[in-house]
C-alpha cells in the first residue's frame, strides 16, 4: 500500500500537470475574441489490443535477445466539460499551481512539461550532470531496406576494439554509459563480425521510401519517479536498451515497464511521457529513428496521463 506522503505526491503531481496544461489553453484563449472558455479531457474506453491497432503495435516490450513481446493496456476514461471566466480561471489556476507545488515539494523537473537536463540535445560531452539525456550521436541512414528494420546493439571491451569493427553505412561506434558500443540499423540477419550482441530490438515501424537518420542518446534518471519527461511524440519511432533501473512509458493506449536487459520501442505519433522508476538508477540507451524531414520531437499539448505509473 503506497504511503499516505507518496500518495499526496502522487496527486500532487498529477494536479499541477492538469493545471500548467489548462494555463496553457486558457492563455491562448485569452487572444480570441471570445469571453470564455471550454475545457475537455476524454479518454478512450478499452479496447482489444487488435482493435486498437489492426497494423502495427504502439509498443513493444522485449527481452534482450528480443524474441518475445508483450504489453499490458491500461486506460481510464475521462469525460468532463466545463466552462469558466477565462480570467479569473487563469489567476484561479496560476495561485493553486503555486500553493500545490510549494505544499507538495514537487520539483519542477517532475512536472510534465518542463526540460529536463541536457534536453536529449546537449552533446554527451558537455553534461554538466550526472543525471539527464544527452545527445551521443547521430547517423543520417541512406534508404532503408524493404524488410522488417532493427536496431541492433553490440558492447566491446573497449574503444579500439569498437574502432577494429569494419562499418557499414548505417552503423557507428558510439561511447555512452561508460562503454563501447556499435550500433547498427538493419535487417533481422545484421551481423558485426566482431562484438557481443546485448539486443535486437524491433521490428521498428517505418515507412517505405521515407530517408531516416538515427538519433542516439543516453538517458540517466534518479532511483524513484523523481525525474520525467515532457509529454512529446516523434516522428519516427523510438526505442530503448535498459542497463540498469527501469523506466515506465504511459501513452494513451498503454502503460508499460521496462527493466535492466530488457529493451523495447513505440511508434511514430501518440503522445507519450518517460517516467524512471524503482530503487535503482535508470540508465538507458535511447534512439530516435526520426524522418529526416521532419523534426525529431515535438512537445504535446493535446494528452496528459489519467494512469500512475507502479512503485517499483
């Protein structure tokens, strides 16, 4: 049973998410031409896992040979309308959002919404933190093969031992979380001729003919749900190797969680937020296989979650 301080916080966090998200709209609003204005949040009610997506999983959960997959849907619905005076709703709003935080002790990194250190962006050589993600590398992919496309993970002993490893168009040597990898996007018979495979992950969904490029990252959170990320999307998808923790992913269709040698993906489009979880460090390997035309995430304003991401 969660304590009664866990729970306060809990709520606590949750409230503030749906206050900074109705700041937000309200502030926008406050430019029409109109006098008030009308909130809605909804939720769809469950649904099969086939129903919900007849073509492609929004995500999937692996091991790390990445030979089976599972995920477990949870959803709440939600249906509530309400319209208020748009100013006084905003002074309204803005004073709670103070009182909840401050009563609370809700750092400002917890609240959904907000940049969390190195931004995903930062080049891993300028953290300035221990905790954060950070940009390791990116890889602009030439045309992706017609089959079924992964990412694939192999470790080495050290850098010139990676360096040794022949490299083919979409593949590179990467250092991050105090190792050597190569990573490699390809299909499901890829094979570095030297390396231990640690993960196969995928089958990514991409789209015929759309040009890719690779965006890896390192994500490193603190034990507990004391770090997440904003609600965002990509438009490609994304995909994680867990080396140590474990993380929790709510998006509307699922909440699903990954632990230490497990690695998994969720597709282009739904909203999504990243939340660590557990007593130990998460420490992640993160890629992006973002269109190249597009940028590589966008923050979301139309969803926030209506479920709580586990304990542990």
């Amino acid at each position: 049973m969660l304590s009664r301080t866990t729970r306060t916080k809990t709520a606590a966090r949750e409230y503030v998410a749906v206050i900074i998200q109705e700041l937000t709209w309200t502030s926008a609003a406050m430019h029409s031409a109109g006098k008030r204005v009308s909130v809605t949040e909804r939720a769809r009610t469950p649904r099969s896992r086939r129903a919900c997506l007849p073509n492609v999983p929004s995500y999937s959960r692996q091991d790390a040979d990445m030979a089976t997959g599972s995920r477990t849907p949870q959803r709440c619905a939600i249906y509530c309308s309400r319209a208020v005076p748009m100013r006084r709703s905003f002074i309204t709003l803005a004073l709670g959002a103070t009182i909840t935080i401050l009563a609370a002790g809700v750092e400002l990194a917890q609240v959904p919404g907000t940049r969390i250190l190195g931004g995903c962006d930062v080049p891993v050589a300028q953290r300035t933190s221990d905790t954060g993600c950070y940009l390791t590398a990116t890889l602009a992919l030439p045309e992706l093969p017609s089959a079924p496309i992964y990412w694939h993970v192999f470790s080495y002993p050290s850098r010139a031992v990676a360096d040794s490893v022949p490299l083919r168009p979409a593949s590179i040597v990467v250092e991050s979380l105090g190792a050597s990898w190569l990573f490699a996007i390809g299909d499901a018979a890829w094979q570095a001729s030297v390396g231990q495979r640690v993960a196969r992950i995928g089958p990514l969904p991409v789209t015929t003919g759309a040009r890719y490029t690779a965006r890896f990252m390192e994500a490193v959170f603190p034990p507990g749900q004391g770090l997440q990320t904003s609600v965002h999307r990509h438009s490609g998808p994304e995909a994680w190797f867990v080396v140590s923790g474990a993380q929790c992913l709510r998006t509307p269709e699922t909440t699903t969680v990954l632990r230490k040698g497990e690695g998994g993906f969720v597709a282009a489009g739904p909203p999504m937020m990243l939340t660590g979880l557990g007593p130990d460090i998460r420490r992640a390997l993160v890629l992006v296989l973002h269109d190249s035309e597009k940028p590589w995430m966008t923050v979301a304003t139309d969803w926030l979650p209506t479920v709580s991401c586990p304990e542990n």
